[in-house]
C-alpha cells in the first residue's frame, strides 16, 4: 500500500498531457488521454401491452423533450448494468435487477451530447405491469405504444437505440428470445 501519494497535473495547455501520480518516490501515469464520460439508456417495454416508456426531460440539454430514461455511469462504482438499474430506479420508481438489461447498441458519435464526448450504451428490459413515477431529472412520465413513438422526436440520439431495440419486439407484445 502506498503511504506518500501525489497527483501533479499536466502544464496548462499542453495537448494530450497526463496527470501523473507520485506514490512513494515512483511517477505514473494516471491517463494519457481526455476521457469521454459513459452514459446508459433503456427501452423499457411493459410486457403485457408492449408499451413502452418514455420520460419528458426537466433539465438541459434537451428539456421538455422527449427521451428515454437513462443517466451517467458512476466511474470507478458501477457496471453499465448497474447504473441502468439505478437510473431507472431514479428517474421511474421501477426497481429491475441488472442481469435483466439486454444489450441493444453502444452509440459514440462525438457530437451526440452538446456537453461534451459522451459514449452511452443502450439496453432493452422488459417489465410486468410496472407502475412508473416521474423523479430525479424527469419532469413527466407516460407509456406510449411503440408503434405511435416518433424516433426522430426522441432527445439525444434516443431514437437510434428505439429503432435498434425493436428488433428484440415480435407482433407488438413478445420480445424475440435474444439471450
């Protein structure tokens, strides 16, 4: 275990400097390179009536539009899985355990946040008849029909992740067996 640790910053405006780490009279490498955050998104879809679950946005960027629920991933605290639990549980009330998220997609396009580089990867879950409830950064909760939700009109890149998600969807109410 180290007992002297300490972190010296690059030099102002120096491209692509690392932070470096001293710990006990040895220098490393921290990171080289900028990183992008990562991000989850789900297309949660009720298994009975095959709806599925849009949430409005209450803050920026995007707010009041329309989106799917997801958030940031706690660096260094979680798997994506966890964090689409959480969010989910977050932003919806409705508790899923993370081994229920299929992947759908990773979506990386370097303009698809105007925040900053953000690479977010999207899953599909299926709940029973779930009871959701707008909280933390959602201002509004509804469950649409999938047929009548307008990709193009989703937040972000949201509606990519709908169309990819819907191959996981057979004659509006079963999902395909994926696993």
């Amino acid at each position: 275990m180290f007992t002297d640790v300490q972190i010296i910053p690059p030099t102002p405006g120096e491209k692509g400097a690392a932070f470096m780490v001293q710990a006990d009279g040895q220098i490393y490498h921290a990171y080289r390179y900028r990183m992008p955050a990562v991000s989850v998104t789900m297309v949660v879809r009720e298994k009975q009536h095959g709806m599925v679950l849009l949430a409005k946005r209450g803050n920026d960027p995007y707010k009041g539009w329309w989106s799917l629920p997801g958030g940031f991933v706690e660096a260094e605290e979680e798997t994506t899985e966890l964090a689409a639990a959480r969010e989910l549980l977050e932003e919806t009330g409705i508790r899923v355990s993370p081994d229920q998220f299929r992947l759908v997609d990773v979506r990386s396009k370097l303009d698809r946040d105007v925040r900053y580089h953000v690479i977010d990867v999207g899953y599909y879950v299926e709940v029973d008849g779930a009871e959701a409830v707008a909280g933390d950064d959602v201002c509004e909760i509804r469950w649409a029909n999938a047929s009548e939700v307008e990709p193009a009109a989703l937040a972000f890149d949201h509606g990519i992740l709908f169309k990819n998600a819907k191959c996981f969807f057979t004659n509006g109410t079963e999902p395909l067996d994926s696993k």
